[in-house]
C-alpha cells in the first residue's frame, strides 16, 4: 500500500487530498498511468504532468523514480515564489 497525497488545483480535479491504493507500478510515471486509467477525473488532474511535481516520502524527485519502498507519494503543481 502506498499513500498518494494531492495538492492545489490537483486535488480540486480529483475531489480527495488523499487515498491509500495498492500498485504494482515500479516508477511514479507507471503510477501515474494506473491513475490515469481509473476514471476520467485523474485523466484530467494528470493530462500534463510537465505542470505537476512529485514528492517520494517528502523528496522531490522525478517522473521516473522508483517507487521501490517508498511509502507516500504527493503530487503538487510547481511552487511560485512571492
């Protein structure tokens, strides 16, 4: 089981801040086509992942980074300073 939390306009798209699922998905962007093909609202949230960032247990990272023991995933659109 791993833990996915969504941020900003990404959770407003997905309706949930954030669920616990089961994957087999070896890297995040495996993850995210799992998503993806769930229902039509990830589709959405994740129709461009070049807007999105990606968290493993709090480190940024990279769309192709394993999820190997990872235990929390978070996706979040880029941060703007100000």
């Amino acid at each position: 089981m791993i833990d996915v939390m969504y941020f900003a306009w990404v959770r407003e798209r997905i309706g949930v801040p954030s669920e616990r699922i089961e994957t087999s998905a070896p890297t995040v962007a495996a993850l995210v086509d799992e998503l993806k093909a769930r229902e039509e609202r990830y589709a959405a949230a994740f129709e461009d992942v070049s807007a999105l960032r990606v968290a493993l247990d709090q480190e940024l990272t990279d769309f192709d980074a394993s999820l190997e023991g990872v235990r929390e995933v978070a996706f979040f659109p880029p941060m703007t300073g100000g």
